[in-house]
C-alpha cells in the first residue's frame, strides 16, 4: 500500500467516531502487515481449454474428469458456474501420482 493511502486512511480513521480505540488500533496494525507474496506458480488456475491442452483432450473430457473426481475443480472467484484448475493437481495427475481431494 502506498504511503500516502496509509495516511489517508489513519487520518479517516481517526475522525471515525463509530469505531472504538481498540478497533482503529485493528485497522491500523492490519494495514502495516506487508502483503501477501506473490503466488506460487504451482497455485496457477488453468482454464478448462488449457488443462485440456496440457492433456491433448477435448473440454468436454476434462469436465468429465472432474465430475468423476479424477481432477479437482476450482470455481473462480466472484462466479458460480466459471472454473479451473489448480496446476498443483495437474501435474501430480501428469505424474500418476493421483490427485487427493
């Protein structure tokens, strides 16, 4: 976060009325955590057309794979219906090592 947006925020902060001492120290302490690392690329989520690729199958065989559990599907966030799927559990299938769900 930039400097001046942490400034901005413990001065609104402050002026809140609605919070008390102990909740503006939350707010404040939480701010300065650093921010989560980047991900790994092992956490990638591949779409449903590249995993399919990855396995030279069709679309359609990959949701088949995951309605069977063979492969854990990963709904996106803020959809219902969009998914994925984790490039960890891709490659331990690519491995024959199984995927545990």
């Amino acid at each position: 976060m930039h400097s001046t947006t942490r400034t901005a925020i413990a001065a609104i902060v402050a002026t809140d009325d609605s919070l008390t001492g102990e909740e503006r120290r939350a707010i404040i302490a939480r701010m300065e955590q650093p921010a989560a690392g980047p991900r790994t690329p092992a956490d990638r989520i591949l779409s449903i057309r590249d995993t399919a690729g990855l396995f030279n199958r069709s679309g359609r065989c990959i949701k088949a794979w995951a309605k069977a559990g063979i492969l854990p599907r990963v709904t996106l966030p803020g959809h219902k219906r969009a998914c994925g799927f984790r490039l960890s559990d891709i490659e331990k299938l690519i491995a024959g090592k199984g995927v545990s769900v």
